[in-house]
C-alpha cells in the first residue's frame, strides 16, 4: 500500500512539474510564432520607405504612396488604405508649384503608413484630371481617412472650394487653390483623420 501510496506522489509530482512546463512551452511556441509574423508582416509594411530610380518614395515598394503619380491613378483604391489623402496637382513650369514640391514632396516621406500625398502633373496626366472642376494650379485634393470628401468647419476662412453634385447636392470633392504652407497641410491632415 505505501508503494502504490509513494508512487500515486510521485505521479501527482510529476504532473504539478509537467503540467506546468508543458503550458510554458505552449506559450512559447505561440510566442515564437506571432513574432516571426510580425517579422514578416514588416517586411511588407506601408512603413517601410523605398526609393526608385526617379527619387519617388514607394512605401514598401507599394507605387500607390510613391510621390509622383507616373500612369495609372485610383482615387478609390487609394481610399481604401483607411488613410487622409491630399493630391497635389500642378507642372513645372508654375512658380507657385515649385513652391509647394518640397513641401509635398516632405509631407510624402514623412507621412508614409499615416497618410497618402501623391503629385499629378498636369501637363503629362492632364486626362487624369476629367473627374475635378479647377482652372488654377497649384490646385489641392482632399479626401478624408474614412473616404469621404474633406468637409472643414471653416472653408471660407481656408479658402476652400467645396464642389457638390448637381443631381444629389452632396459634397463630391474639396479642393484648395494655391499655396499653403507645411504646418496648414499637417493640420488639415490632422483634422482628416490622421494618426
């Protein structure tokens, strides 16, 4: 009885010690494995910066938040990334462009993953511009993080151009005309949802 007694403690001992471990191998198998797919996943994050050949920055290689739009252009597949989006439209030969391209060109690199800020040139993509009603440039797109046009409380005061519909009266689109400077940029970007 005292053999069948010692060794019913040995087994109850040896299940309170591989009980135990067993959960903490468990969980570090677990572990081990999100990790190597948030390794993974940054590896193909927004986050991560190239450059091409032309010194448009790509995020993760992704041609949807390089700086310059250079072909193709989908405003709703840009919505979809969750992100405030401003297009800058404007060409090279206008003085007020120029003053604007280094700041756009900043807000690309260092707002990669919190919002999209992509440069049309109107002169090489002028069909990209069929969908907008502007006659000036440097002329600014903006598009809430949610997807829907930007709508400020004070438009006048920013001198914004809210463009509606003419069937459903609904706000379409929302665009500046002219300069402003990084700080009203990061602000409006702020106020349109970003993070």
């Amino acid at each position: 009885m005292k053999n069948s007694t010692d060794s019913q403690t040995k087994n109850n001992l040896a299940l309170k010690i591989i009980i135990p471990v067993l959960l903490v191998i468990v969980v570090a198998g677990i572990w081990a494995v999100k990790n190597a797919q948030q390794k993974k996943d940054l590896t193909n994050d927004t986050t991560i910066v190239k450059t091409d050949a032309q010194g448009n920055t790509q995020a993760g290689g992704n041609p949807d938040f390089a700086y310059a739009v250079t072909g193709d252009f989908n405003v709703e597949k840009l919505k979809s990334y969750g992100l405030p989006i401003i297009i800058e439209f404007g060409a090279d030969w206008c003085a007020p462009c120029k003053q604007m391209k280094p700041i756009v060109t900043a807000l690309n690199k260092e707002l990669v993953g919190k919002a999209i800020v992509r440069y049309i040139d109107t002169d090489k993509y002028g069909s990209l511009l069929s969908d907008y009603n502007f006659q000036y440039i440097p002329t600014q797109l903006f598009i809430n993080a949610d997807g829907t046009p930007y709508n400020p409380a004070n438009a006048a005061k920013i001198q914004m151009d809210l463009h509606y519909d003419s069937v459903t009266n609904e706000l379409d689109y929302t665009t500046h005309t002219g300069t402003l400077t990084k700080q009203e940029l990061l602000s409006i970007l702020e106020e349109m949802g970003m993070k």
